[in-house]
C-alpha cells in the first residue's frame, strides 16, 4: 500500500458504511488540514486474519495522510470476551492465553501499516484498565444506563430466546469506551459489527472531556449467508496463512463476494472496479478472472509481489491442468489399517466422521486420484498414497 495518492473523499467512502456523526462533519475536520489520533483496536482471541485486513488497510490509508495511528492491543478486554454478534458467552481467555495470541501481530500488522514512520504506535489497554480500583469503576459505570447496555441487537436476540445475558458482558463496551477517554482519540476506525462499542466510546469522550469523537464502521467481509469471516465463523483465512492456501481459498469464494472483496482488500481503482463489475454482468468478463486478480492482490500484500504470482502460477498447474500439487503435506498413521472414515478424520482433512462420511458419499474423497466410494472401507497405510478431498486438499499418507 502507500503507492496511491487518495483523496480525502476517497478515504471516505471507500469501504465505509457509516460515519458518526455525519460524513460532512468529518469531511470538514479533514479539509480543513486538521491532523487526527486515529485508533483501531485488536483483541487478540486468535490468529489475525482477512477481515482484520480491511481496517488496517484503512488506517494506512489514515497514515498516508499524515494522521497519527494508534494499534491497540486489547489484552485485557480480551480476557472479558466481546459478545459482538454472539448468542451465547464467549469463553474467557487467560491471560497467557491473550499474550500468545498476541505474540505474531505486529509483525503481522508491519506488512500493512508502514512501521518506520513515526506517526504509529502499539498501545496495550492492559497498561490502565488493569489499574482500575472499585470507585473508579464506580464512576465510570455510573456514565452508562442499563437500558441503553441492553439497546445491542445480540443482547435483545438472547432474552428473545431466553437466554442469559452475564454481567461482564455489560462492561465490555465501557472498557471499550474508557480506552477512548484515556488515549484521547479523534476517530475510531473499526468494522460495523463494532459500531455499538465505536459509538459508546464517542457518547463518553463527550461526558466527560465534552470532546467530538468520530467514528468510521467499515463493511464487513462476509461470506454467502451474510456472517462475517472470522475465526468463530470457520471460514479463516489467517495473514498468516501459507500462499497456496490463500490463494486457493479466496478462488473458492463465491462469486457474489467479488466485488466488494476488491473494494476493501486492494488498491485497484473503485472505476475499474465497477467496470469489471459490469462486464461480468454482461458476461464480458469470466467472474473467475476476477477472483484470480483478488487473490493476487492479496496474497502479494501478505506475502509480496513475487510470491504470488508463484502462488497463482501453482494453482494454475494443479487445478486447471489437474495435477497434484508439488508440496503436499505428510501424515503419518499410527495404526497399519484404518477405515476411511477414521482416516480422514485423523489426517483432518474431515472435522468428524459423520462429515467424512458425507464427503464419501458426494464422491469428493479420492486416493491416488480413484473416486472412494465406500466410506467404511479398511485403508493400509501404503507409503506414498495421496489422500484428496475437494478440488484443494491434499496428504500423503506415510507409515508411523
């Protein structure tokens, strides 16, 4: 990133659904040369992954304008658990736990934002929420109402179905909102699944320093159903993730999810992108095309230019020539004999074996490239074989 010189306009709008208060009141901080402290903040509950790359994506673009950014770390509301979108508590993580996870991000975050400039820094809000006592905690609830706590969708959805609502689940949003007050921020950046903890922050910045926050909810990158990519969805795809893997998995997203995938994931021109737009409507233009440049994108900004084009040329051998990959994984048996079903559970390339069986019996298993078609059938552990599942996933089974 960094190679576009944006406008303000741009900034914007691109991959924006909502500005709080109103786009022309930020619009007119921004133009009249105001330089901002803009903050994202990041619980770390598990690998960073794509939908973490749209809003980093628009703090660099932030940063490229000369605004000071701010990367928070959330390891202690981490630990709280955010119930954004949830219909049940999140399992509290433990300290060690939230450091962990933590551990790879700013690496991670280094191949988006550009780290040797100086209007960037690392915060963690363990460093002065941890320091709480019980008056202050007091006092700070005492800003919030409960009615107002239980205004948030999922919170209304659960007593709808009965379900509990836990008290910690109500101090999320305030210790959200404190970060706010203590950085002293002008603008939150954060998707739009965040926008009832973005605007908490902003309703508290005004009671208690009567200071203007801003808040910019992003468009979420969400799959067919309408849910969010994310772990907690089982459809990650990690910063992290090797090439191949990328690559293959955003070329089997389906096809509706193009469009905006170019919009919040690459720097290609919105213009372009609506001419593609229309030329795939007009059947002008393969929607696979377009999903090929969206992965190259990508896989180029988490792991370079070069690498991707590897990337794409060995998916380009694999799956159009039908070949098999060059590096596939090894796993090895502990048993001799095993029945397929047990097989493919304990290679993972199925998550039980009531799924195995169903993979079986799609005809979407094969050894050695021969369709299996009998999900009960004992495998000997033969050094070498090929075990397939889909169009994508590959192990070579070995000998324990």
């Amino acid at each position: 990133m960094g190679k576009r010189r944006l406008t303000i306009s741009e900034v914007l709008t691109r991959g924006v659904e909502r500005i709080y208060p109103s786009y022309n009141a930020l619009g007119s901080v921004l133009g009249a040369g105001k330089k901002l402290r803009i903050y994202h903040g990041i619980d770390p509950t598990g690998k960073l992954h794509i939908g973490h790359l749209v809003s980093l994506r628009k703090l660099r673009e932030f940063q490229d304008l000369g605004h000071e950014i701010i990367v928070l770390i959330g390891d202690f509301t981490a630990t709280i658990g955010d119930p954004t979108g949830k219909g049940m508590t999140r399992k509290p993580l433990t300290r060690a736990q939230v450091l962990a996870y933590a551990k790879g991000y700013k690496k991670q975050i280094g191949k988006i934002l550009d780290l040797q400039k100086s209007n960037i820094r690392f915060l963690h809000n363990e460093q002065w929420a941890s320091k709480l006592k019980p008056k202050d905690m007091l006092e700070l609830a005492s800003k919030f109402t409960v009615a107002g706590l239980l205004e948030r969708d999922m919170f209304q959805e659960r007593i709808k179905a009965g379900k509990d609502i836990r008290v910690h689940e109500f101090l999320y949003p305030i210790f959200q909102a404190y970060d706010s007050v203590t950085m002293d921020v002008d603008l939150e950046v954060g998707g739009n699944d965040q926008t009832f903890n973005m605007l908490a922050g902003r309703a508290l910045l005004k009671k208690v320093k009567n200071k203007e926050k801003f808040v910019l909810a992003l468009k979420l990158l969400t799959d067919s159903s309408g849910k969010k990519m994310g772990k907690s969805e089982g459809n990650l795809i990690s910063l992290d993730e090797k090439p191949g893997e990328m690559y293959g998995k955003i070329m089997a997203w389906p096809d509706e999810r193009i469009v905006l995938g170019l919009e919040v994931l690459t720097d290609i021109p919105q213009k372009e992108i609506g001419e593609m737009q229309q030329r795939i409507k007009s059947k002008k233009l393969n929607p696979r095309e377009a999903k090929a440049r969206l992965a190259r994108e990508v896989v180029a900004t988490c792991h370079g230019p070069r690498v991707a084009s590897l990337a794409e040329k060995e998916f380009a051998r694999v799956f159009r020539l039908k070949q098999t990959p060059r590096n596939i994984p090894a796993h090895f048996l502990t048993k001799k004999k095993l029945k397929l079903v047990e097989l493919l559970t304990q290679t993972k390339l199925a998550s039980s074996k009531s799924e195995a069986r169903r993979l079986v019996l799609q005809g979407g298993v094969k050894i050695d490239g021969v369709v299996q078609n009998d999900w009960d059938k004992i495998i000997a552990s033969v050094k070498g074989a090929v075990l397939q599942v889909g169009k994508r996933r590959f192990v070579r089974i070995s000998k324990g």
